[in-house]
C-alpha cells in the first residue's frame, strides 16, 4: 500500500475505489456463472423499477457496476485528464453510469431469452388433435382428445356440437368452455 500513499489524492481515491470494487464484482461474476442463486444481499427501502418490475435500479450490483465504471475511468484517463480533476470526475460520472445501464440492457436482452411454456388452453385453439375418447353427438357428454402443444402432448376433456366423433379422428379445437372444455369439429 506504499505504492498508493505516494499518489496524488484524486488518483489515490479511483484506487482506493477500484481494488475492493474490482474483487467485488469478480465474485459476484463466479457466483454468477457457477450458477448460485444469490441475492444482492443489499435491501433497501426505495424500489425503482426500471422496465420491468424484477428489476431493481439501486442494488449491491448496480453499485458496483457504477463503481466500477468510475473508478477504472479515473484511473485510466488520469494522466490524460488529471490537471482537470472536475471533468475527471464528470467524465468518470458519466462512464459509471453507462455502465449500469449497459447492465439494464444485457438483462433486458437475457429476459428476452426467458421461454414460457407452460400450459394455457388458449394455445389449443384452431388446432389439430386426435380423438383418445369417442366424443358424444350434440354436447351430450364428454370424450378426450390428444393435442400437442409446444411441444408437449396434454390430454384434454371435448365436447362436439356435431355428430359423434369416433376415436382415432382428427379433429380441429374450434371453442372453449367454462375455461376446461374444448369444443371440437372433425378435420
């Protein structure tokens, strides 16, 4: 720690800023990537929400994120810069919070990838299926039918307001009823 004693004041500071900041955020990056679902572990009172509603603009990691960002942007841009430590400092500001919000960005990105797929009997309609139990004629009763949905295969309760459907038939989800009950009609 010689080293810093001996620099000026300003540069001392983005050092003094950096070196926990730095070793922070590499093992927030390790317990990211080892796949460890940590919280920030920070908790405030202020909730702003940024986009989205699981996404909290004043955590640990967005303080480090800005940190980062200005400290490494004094450091590097001091030799350059330093006979202006006000705009040095702006500079570093500016770049700290650019680094948040590229952060906002690749989250906003990864959320993207999120795939939803789990079941909604929205996603039958107009669809093809097969017939697993005869379907009574005119809504006298129920039968079941096998439909393929995302990939997944759900067997379903139907009704027909037509003729009776045999097993084996395909037929086409045409309505839903009482948001269980698949109205269907032959192909």
């Amino acid at each position: 720690m010689e080293l810093l004693e001996s620099l000026p004041t300003l540069l001392k500071s983005f050092w003094y800023i950096a070196i926990p900041t730095s070793l922070i955020f590499i093992i927030q990056t390790i317990i990211t990537f080892s796949g460890l679902d940590v919280a920030d572990g920070f908790d405030t009172d202020f909730h702003a929400d940024a986009h989205d509603g699981d996404f909290q603009l004043f955590s640990l990691r967005n303080l480090i994120n800005f940190l980062l960002g200005f400290s490494w942007t004094g450091i590097s841009f001091y030799s350059t810069i330093g006979d202006k430590p006000l705009f040095l400092i702006i500079a570093s500001f500016v770049v700290g919070v650019l680094f948040v919000l590229l952060f906002f960005f690749v989250i906003k990105q990864v959320q993207k990838l999120a795939e939803d797929n789990s079941f909604k009997i929205t996603n039958t309609l107009n669809k093809t299926a097969e017939v697993y139990l005869t379907i009574p004629e005119n809504k006298k009763g129920k039968g079941k039918i096998m439909i393929s949905v995302n990939g997944a295969f759900y067997e379903l309760e139907a009704m027909t307001e037509n003729d009776r459907i045999p097993s084996g038939m395909a037929v086409k989800v045409v309505k839903i009823e009482n948001n269980n009950i698949l109205i269907v009609e032959t192909i």
